[in-house]
C-alpha cells in the first residue's frame, strides 16, 4: 500500500517507513486537502480518514503531523489508509488506483 500510495506525485510518507504500526498508513498528498479526498475516496467504497488518529474529526491541521514537521499545507493534505487481517490484496489495489485517479483530477482541477 505504501508503494503503490508513494508512486502518486506530490505524495509524501508521515512517520518511518520501518518504525511503524504495520496496518496503519498516513500520506499526505501536496496542495490538496484530506478531506476532499476523503469523501471521494468514500464515493467509491473506500473508508479512510484524515489527519492523525489522534486528531481525527477536526478542521485544522494535526498537531501530531505538526511536531513531525509537516507544513499546514502538508499535514491538512493528510489521509489516513488502515488496514485489518482481512483486507484483501485487490482492496489495496483498488485503493491506490482510485487514490491516485482522485488525486490526478483533483490537481488538474
């Protein structure tokens, strides 16, 4: 997921590639606000959230993504990917094509 996520221009890993919960995922994507994204991702049967956990459900930008350094640019373009035992491969696969077809028409708009 991380890959694949990665591969979208403009994108940008929050937190350690190695240092992290194996099923959580946090990208921000340049120029673009999570919950846009969001709530188009969600359109397609993709549940995903913005922010950090622990500032979900706000407007302005995670002071956790902040104490790591991101931009408010940066940290209000965050989404937040989890994912389960159950989670399919297919499921990762359409995720990361429906992300970045969102996040292409998004920055040509």
């Amino acid at each position: 997921l991380i890959k694949g996520l990665l591969s979208i221009p403009d994108s940008h890993l929050n937190g350690s590639k190695t240092k992290r919960l194996c099923n959580n995922v946090n990208i921000s994507f340049k120029s673009l606000q999570g919950e846009t994204i969001v709530k188009h991702l969600d359109a397609h049967n993709i549940c995903v959230s913005t922010g950090s956990a622990c500032t979900s459900n706000r407007i302005e930008p995670s002071h956790v993504l902040k104490a790591i350094g991101l931009s408010d640019a940066w940290a209000l373009g965050s989404v937040r990917f989890s994912l389960s035992r159950y989670t399919t491969e297919e499921e990762i696969n359409k995720t990361i094509t429906m992300t970045k077809t969102i996040v292409e028409s998004l920055k040509s708009i």
